[in-house]
C-alpha cells in the first residue's frame, strides 16, 4: 500500500535517508553531530535534484497500514518507465517486500503497454542486483564508478 509523499513527510524521508547512508559513513572519523548533518544536507541536495529532474514522477510512500516504512519515486510518464529511488527503513527489509512491490509495478507496466521499465542500482548493492536479475532486468549500462543500469522488457 502507498500513498503520494507531501510536505509533512520529510522528516520521514530525512530519517529513511538516513538508514541508507549511516553504514557506508560508519568508517568515517567524523562526531557524530557533523555525519548527520553531512547526510541531511545530502538528502537535502538529492530531495531537490528529484524534485525537479523528475517532475511527472509520483513521489510515494510506502505503507504497512498507516505506518510508512519506506519510499517510491517512480515516472511512469512515457513509454519507458524510470524507477527513480525504492527503498525500506531497515526493519523492513530483506522480508520479501522490495519483490512483491517490484512484481507488482512490473505488472502495472505491461497493463499500461510500457516498453521497459529502467533503474540505476549501486555498484556495492548487490542484494538488490541480484533481485533484479531474478525478476529478469538486464545490465544495459556499466559505465558508470557508483551505478549500474539496467532494464526490464516488459514486451
């Protein structure tokens, strides 16, 4: 279940950021206080960049009931859908949900004649990489040092 992102959401989506980030900045010797500050001003950068590269996107979040427990940015706008961000607060993930959702939104793609749905997905993410794969996406780019891009057919 979801429900589209408002202003009164971002402290949750400040906080689920967060949980995104606070392993890769363990190692770092930073106080704490400027790690979170470092990370909100991240977030900050990223909501903005989002927000407007991507402004036919449905920003969403995710829901377990009425509690959120995670996010959704995904442009469904033309014929290839761009799966901008999808992520869980860790005491949601790995339970199957990224699949179930991911499944689904695959089904909402061919049900509405897209050509592919597309991601970007971390280099150090291979979880996720592997969800992927299982759900039949395709590298199509490896370009880039943090991102790989794939794709899914939905033809």
């Amino acid at each position: 279940m979801s429900r589209a992102a408002t202003h009164e959401d971002i402290l949750f989506l400040r906080r689920l950021y967060w949980s995104f980030r606070m392993e890769e900045m363990e190692p770092v010797p930073w106080p704490l206080e400027v790690k979170q500050a470092f990370i909100d001003q991240q977030f900050d950068l990223q909501h903005r960049h989002y927000v407007a590269k991507f402004s036919n996107a449905d920003f969403l979040i995710l829901l377990e009931g009425n509690q959120p427990i995670g996010r959704l940015y995904i442009d469904s706008s033309t014929e290839k859908w761009h799966l901008i961000d999808i992520g869980f607060l860790p005491q949601w993930r790995n339970l199957g949900k990224g699949q179930v959702l991911m499944k689904a939104i695959q089904r909402q793609a061919k049900l509405h004649a897209a050509s592919a749905l597309m991601l970007h997905v971390e280099r150090r993410n291979a979880r996720a990489q592997a969800l992927y794969r299982r759900l039949q996406f395709r590298e199509v780019e490896t370009g880039g040092d943090t991102h790989i891009q794939m794709q899914w057919a939905a033809c």
